[in-house]
C-alpha cells in the first residue's frame, strides 16, 4: 500500500486540473484519511520546488521560504498574462503554452431533452415499472416508478475563417478547435475562405502538430478571400439539414470581412438561425473598444447572432464557454 505522501501526490497530480481545485482536493483527502496523513508543509514546499525547476535541472535540497511565494506568484501572473494576451501578438512558444492550458478548456453547451427517458424521482408515472413492481407485493402499487427524459449537451459546430484576414488567429483558432474537438466525438470542425472544408477527422489526432499538418494538407484555400454566404450554404446543404445544426451551437470565427454576395450571406445566416438553437459569432477585432461592426458581412450578419464576442484571447474563450449554458439562448442576443 502507498504511503499517505505518495497517495495524496499520485492523486493531486492525476486528479487536480486547474489550481482553485486544490482546496477541495485537500479538503476531501482530509475528510477520507484524517488529518495526520496531510503532507506537511516541508513536503508541500519540496513538491513545489520540484514542479518550477526548470527542465533538466534538479532542485537543490532546501526551499528559501521567502523566496517560494515569489516565484509561485511569478508563475501564476506569468500565466495570467498569457490568458489575457491577443492571439495575434503570441509567439510559437507561447501558442505551444496555450495548446496546453486549451485542453483543460471546457464549453458549457446548453443540454437537450432526448426521446429516451430514464427513471428519475420526479415526472411523469413509469406504468410498465409500477405494474411491475406491484407483483412483488401481491398486487398493490405500494411504489409508484417515474421516468423523466434524459438530457445531453448539444451538439458543437466550430467554423473558422482562414482566410487571409484573419491568418493571425487562424493557427490559435485551430488549436482551440484541436481541444474542442477531442472532448466530444459528436462535435463538428469546418474550415473557410472562398470553400468549406470539413476538417473533424483531421482534427482528431492525439498530437497538436500531427492534426495541424492533416488540415494544412486539406484546406486548400489558405489565406485567400472569404466567402462567408457561399461557404454557409454549402455547410447548410451537405451537412446542416441532415442533422448537425439542427438545435445545435454553432459558432462561426471570423472577421466579417466579406467579399461575396451580402444578399447571400443574408439568406444563409436566417437559414442558420432557424435551424440552430444558437448562432455565436466570435469576431477577433471586437477586442478593440473602438469597434464598430460596419463592415458589410458583420453588418450582414449580426442580426441572426445570439451571442457576439471578440475570442481573440484566451480568457474571452473561457468566458464564452462558461456563459453558454447560462447566457447563450437565442432570446438572450448576447453582446459580450
């Protein structure tokens, strides 16, 4: 049997995703094993150590007390920068950084009633399982069996502009989509600039690089012009009527910056709007205050969008993934 070290350290590096976990963790090892198997806090400060030195080196056998919180607190406003930093402005190893922090990213799609039902506390009387349950007390209903329909998120439908206007967010767009898009195999990933491409199975690679060499090898239309009407028709006739935008989260990426037919673009977006069951448009360029969505496509566009925000960092990503399930209804028209 491990010891209560070894345990509580086995278990908070395979169970513990993010840091305002911890004191729950802690709380609940406490709770199940009792105070005295705590890791003391000469264990804590040695763990620590370990986990910021640096690649390749050793930590040395004593932790400076005064100067562990410093760089704990470095460490953590370091990642907060890079949370808050404009896709455009980040480095490649800044972007490899975010790969990792994206895939403890989590949308919060708004859940669906399905057909089937399940049994459940409350709803409507089970009959088949009362009349059941009967027999065994010689007849009499003594317990009356409900069921009530079962839920699941709906289903995700990711597609990004990778025209040539939007080339500085396309490659972090694709990492979000790479994370997105291994959560949940029902989910969707499309690519477009003047032609959609269907991108999910070259997306669904274990490794980050493999995945973005699969679309790099499909997408054929790389940083060109953009045609946002023709390519949403296109989704709409081969894939959104026969079942992947109906009453799902449809979440276009792109700048608006729209050089096909507006009446076109019009028709498609109310096609889309009537079929989803929410229609969000993230718009990178939003992130400057003094924007203004004027251009002829975001114009076009937005009176069909039940949530419009910028997505050009990471933290506005976390944003709309917590808020789609509290916020993100097509009564709500969102502007974040």
């Amino acid at each position: 049997m491990l010891p209560a070290e070894d345990l509580y350290w086995a278990g908070r590096a395979t169970l513990v995703a993010r840091e305002d976990e911890l004191p729950t963790y802690d709380r609940v090892f406490r709770e199940f094993f009792g105070e005295e198997r705590e890791p003391s806090q000469e264990q804590r400060k040695q763990e620590v150590q370990r986990l910021l030195a640096p690649a390749g080196e050793s930590p040395s056998e004593t932790v400076d007390d005064a100067q562990l919180p410093d760089r704990d607190a470095a460490l953590a406003s370091s990642l907060e920068v890079l949370r808050e930093k404009n896709f455009a402005e980040c480095s490649d190893e800044e972007l490899e950084q975010l790969a990792r922090l994206m895939r403890s990213l989590r949308l919060a799609v708004p859940p669906r009633r399905t057909r089937r039902r399940a049994p459940s506390r409350d709803g409507e009387l089970d009959l088949r399982r009362t009349v059941r349950r009967a027999l065994r007390s010689g007849g009499d209903p003594v317990r009356l069996a409900r069921r009530q329909r079962r839920r699941q998120p709906r289903r995700l439908v990711l597609i990004l502009d990778v025209s040539g206007s939007m080339t500085a967010y396309s490659r972090a767009l694709l990492v979000f989509a790479h994370a997105t898009v291994r959560t949940d195999h029902r989910w969707e990933v499309f690519c477009f600039g003047t032609r959609l491409t269907r991108v999910t199975r070259a997306l669904d690679a274990p490794s980050l690089d493999d995945a973005l060499r699969n679309v790099a090898a499909e997408v054929l239309d790389w940083e060109g012009g953009t045609r946002i009407g023709a390519s949403l028709k296109t989704f709409l006739d081969g894939w959104g009527h026969s079942g992947l935008a109906r009453g799902a989260v449809v979440v276009i990426c792109s700048d608006g910056l729209d050089t096909g037919d507006s009446a076109l673009l019009s028709e498609q977006m109310a096609r889309l709007s009537r079929l989803a069951e929410v229609v969000v448009w993230l718009n990178p360029l939003k992130a400057d205050a003094r924007y203004e969505p004027v251009a002829r496509g975001m114009a076009t566009a937005l009176p069909y969008v039940d949530v419009f925000a910028s997505g050009h960092n990471l933290a506005s990503l976390e944003e709309l993934g917590s808020g789609l399930r509290l916020g993100g209804t097509r009564r709500s028209r969102t502007r974040t």
